[in-house]
C-alpha cells in the first residue's frame, strides 16, 4: 500500500480540503496532514493516495474517511466553564426577558463534534426554563464529521466526556450502561444533528433552520480554517442571528477584527459578541437565496438571478453583431444562425430522451445523455436525468455526483433537491435528506414530493407528530387538485392515487388514536 505524500499530492490534497471544507494544511502542517491521509487510506480500502485523492475530488466515500480523520473531536460536557456561567448568569436570562412573550429559543451548535457540547446546552437551558409554562426550545447541531455526528446520536459517553462535570449532574441526566453512561431522552430529544460544511455558503437559509437564530455557539472550529474562510463564516453567522442574538467563540478563536460587525461583551474570564439590537431582522442575498445581514451591491451591468451563455473563449465581440434599443443594464448576445440551429438539435435530441424515459425505456439512454452533456454540460434536466438513471441502478456515489453537479449549474432545481433527498435516504443519512426535502419544500411549496418524503424521515426519526403533519399537509394539497391530475416528478402518477399512499401511511403511522394523542401532547410541551 503505497501512502507516500509527494509535493504534487500534498498540494492536491491541500487544495481540495482548502477549497471545499476549509480546512487550512499549510507546509508546516504537511506532516499532520500526512498521518491524517495514511489512516484515512488504509479505512478507505483504497490502496495508494492517487486513488483516495480521485475518490474524493469525486465526492465519494474517501471524504468521508479524510474528514474523520482530519477533524479533532476533543471535547467534553461543559467545557470552559467561564462562558457557561456567563450564559447562565446573563446571557439566557436577557434572551427569557427578550422572548418571554414568543416563548421561543433557538440555539445552533455549530461544529459539535460528538455532541457533548449541544447535549449540555440543552441542559443548561431546560434548567433555566423550566417546565411550568413551556417553551419552544430548538437546538440545532451541526459537524461535518459523519463519524461525530454518529456518536453524538447514540448519546453513550465515557468518564472521560465527564471530567468538569459534577456527579449529581451525571446521575441525574445519565443513566449507567456497562460502565459508560447513556443520556436520558427528555434532553437527547431536545437535539437536533446534521451535518453541514462550514465553509460551504449553504447557510443562513430556513431550509436547514440556520436562520433568526438567538445563540450560537461555535469552539475551536476556525482555528483549523484560513483567514479569508473564516471571515466569510463570521459574516455568515452574523446574519444566521436574529438582532440581539449571541455569539460564543473559543478562546482560541482569531482576534476580534474577524468579528468586528459584532458588538463586544465582557464577562468575568471571557469574551463574547452581539448582534446589535437594532439591526435588520434580515434581507434576502438574491444572488444566493439566503439571507445575509445587508443587502449586496448590484453593478449596473449585472442583475439578480441572470444566467449568462457559455460562449467560446475564441470568439470577440466583432463576431455578434450590435445589440439595438437594448436597456444599458443588461447583457445579451445575439445567437448567430449557427447557435440557433444547434440549440435545436439539443431540444431534439432531449424531447426523444425525455420521452425514452416517460415510456420507462432505458435501453441507451445513459449513453444518449453523455453524449448531450457532453455537447452542453449545462443541460440541468438532462444531468438530472442521468443522476436518477445512476441512482436506480443502485449507483450512489455517482448518482449523487451528478446530481451535485446539475445543482451548480441551477441551485433552485427542485428535481435535483429532490433526487439528492432520495440518494440520502437511501443511503440512511437521514439528516442530510431531510435537509434536501425541505429545500426542495422551500423551493417550492406545492412540492408535493417533498412533503412526502419529509414525513417519511420524521417517521423513521420517531418523531410521529411531525410525520403526521407532512402526510396531512400532502393530502390537502393534493384535495385542491383534479383526481386525474398528473403530479410532477411523480412519474405518470395521478392527484387521487398519492393521497391514497399519503393517507396509508398516515393510518400506518397512527397505529391508534391513544398513541398518536400522547405523542402529540409530548411534542407541544
């Protein structure tokens, strides 16, 4: 097994965790990142570097392998107890007096590693807020690390996870389990996992709940970044925050000009930042369909939301003739003959795809949508096509390539969502497609697919209440639509056939009315 990291490898594998996960292995960390990629291979079964660095560039398994071992999931429960004491002596008790009358919370654990860092803001907070007049409390927690993620759900620690936290505390939150300690579900339920990359502008959005936030809470994750991704993460998450909200950073986080949007709070042994009162609750980014904490700029020649032609870097601007009684604030560019006649030939040649596939006649059709990509790489239908054809053959990792790829070309592709939902789902990453079904809702709120399939991850989540709503949601939807009509994405499927399934799987899950009652009164508390 060859694990030699050369300088072209070094500087491949740098570059790729640089550019995707932020993560910053400078020539003084070369060594560090050398041992990280040797266990990564011999996890992976790959059987030289060339070959992990290939699966990975591809999204394949291989990152998942690099990144658990890349990432430093050292933490414990309570960790420093300077800014647990201020949140417990002035920063909850300013947002109960904020949010008394919404009696809403929420929370984000951002890079929790194995959980022990969100499962003790749950305490902390049910603590504090008691039970006699309830509260919405919503505590999302989020890593890139899967392995992480896994630990944290199953929620199972050594002493080790214990060593600032006091015994009474244990035992009234854990119970013991073979000389480890399991934590109670009243506060597991309180936790919500995901993962998420960091340095990715996938956030805020309200389809993966990053948004009018009141806490953050985000230790010793940047110090792994460079400086430019960890001032983007700092801009982002001041507009993930609601005006007022807080922001709670490791001391060994860079200095405060990264956070100088914020406002600066001193308590005793610790620093932590503001969102200003006053601020704007949010605008929409319409370059990115997020929201961000003030508007962007838009240049006079550049609009929201235009999608400009690839054109060949041989041609001039003497090759298309001028552009009469156009607006000076746009760009267009008169298609030669040429073009016309060939976008035509591609609008043919995906109508006899398109209609291949409706007949369910598969025969040559991957070949058929290579060779249209190839010619238009930016054809989102067709690579989404592609995509589904890989993912019913039971393809994943390239199914899921694909389907990434046609979302960089069109990131409001609600087929492409959806599909990628799918591939999660299938994959048992349930998180991640419930975060895609939701985007997909986002997109487009009669998507009914979406729904449905949201109610599916809440059912095998447990969580019945919100798997109820979904189907119900579904089923009202669809009652507003002729019996016979056609649903997108549904493949021939009619309006009164999809409520049929939603309203069985809906009856499945009640089981009876007693138990669908208490779940329902559990989740209102």
């Amino acid at each position: 097994m060859s694990a030699a990291l050369n300088d072209n490898l070094y500087l491949c594998f740098r570059d790729l965790l640089l550019t995707r996960y932020g993560l910053n292995y400078p020539e003084h960390k070369r060594t560090d990142l050398a041992y990280g990629l040797q266990l990564a291979l011999a996890a992976s079964g790959h059987t030289s570097l060339v070959e992990l660095y290939s699966d990975a560039m591809a999204g394949g398994p291989a990152v998942d392998a690099i990144l658990a071992q890349l990432t430093i999931g050292e933490t414990y429960f309570f960790r420093n107890g300077a800014q647990f004491d201020a949140l417990r002596d002035h920063i909850v008790p300013e947002l109960i007096a904020r949010r008394t009358t919404l009696r809403t919370l929420r929370v984000w654990s951002a890079g929790c590693a194995t959980g022990e860092e969100p499962y003790s803001l749950a305490i902390l907070l049910s603590e504090m807020l008691g039970d006699a007049y309830p509260w919405n409390l919503s505590i999302l927690a989020t890593d890139i690390n899967p392995v992480f993620l896994t630990r944290a759900r199953d929620a199972l620690y050594g002493a080790w996870s214990f060593r600032e936290t006091p015994h009474t505390v244990r035992d009234k939150y854990w119970t013991a389990e073979q000389g480890r300690w399991r934590l109670n579900p009243e506060i597991r339920r309180l936790v919500h996992f995901a993962r998420l990359n960091l340095a990715e502008p996938c956030y805020p959005t309200i389809a993966n709940g990053t948004c009018a936030l009141d806490l953050i809470v985000c230790r010793n994750v940047t110090i792994y970044f460079d400086t430019a991704t960890t001032q983007k993460v700092a801009e982002r998450f001041y507009s993930a925050l609601a005006p007022g909200g807080w922001l709670i950073v490791g001391h060994a986080e860079p200095q405060a000009s990264v956070y100088h949007q914020f406002e600066v709070h001193n308590f005793p042994n610790t620093v932590v930042y503001r969102k200003p009162v006053n601020a704007p609750l949010f605008v929409v980014d319409p370059f990115n369909d997020i929201f961000g904490a003030e508007p962007r700029q838009t240049s006079s020649t550049q609009q929201p939301n235009m999608r400009f032609p690839l054109q060949s870097a041989e041609r001039s601007a003497a090759d298309y003739p001028p552009v009469l009684n156009e607006p000076s604030t746009k760009t267009y560019v008169q298609p030669q003959p040429q073009e016309q006649i060939r976008n035509s030939q591609l609008a043919s040649e995906w109508q006899t795809i398109a209609a291949r596939l409706e007949e369910r006649d598969t025969t040559g059709v991957e070949e058929l949508l290579v060779q249209l990509l190839f010619t238009n790489p930016a054809h989102v239908q067709a690579r989404t096509a592609l995509a589904e054809l890989y993912a019913n053959r039971g393809e994943w990792v390239r199914a899921r390539q694909q389907s990434l790829l046609a979302l960089e070309q069109d990131p409001i592709y609600v087929p492409a969502h959806y599909l990628l939902a799918q591939i999660h789902e299938h994959q048992g990453q349930l998180d991640a497609a419930l975060a895609a079904y939701r985007r997909s809702i986002y997109l487009d709120q009669h998507w009914v697919l979406g729904m449905l399939g949201m109610g599916n991850i809440w059912r095998r989540l447990g969580r019945l209440g919100d798997a109820q709503r979904c189907y119900r949601n579904v089923i009202t939807q669809l009652g507003a639509l002729p019996p016979m009509a056609p649903i997108p994405g549904a493949k021939g499927t009619t309006a009164s056939e999809l409520s049929v399934l939603a309203a069985q799987q809906m009856q499945s899950l009640l089981g009876n009315e007693a138990a669908f009652t208490a779940d329902e009164s559990h989740l209102q508390k």
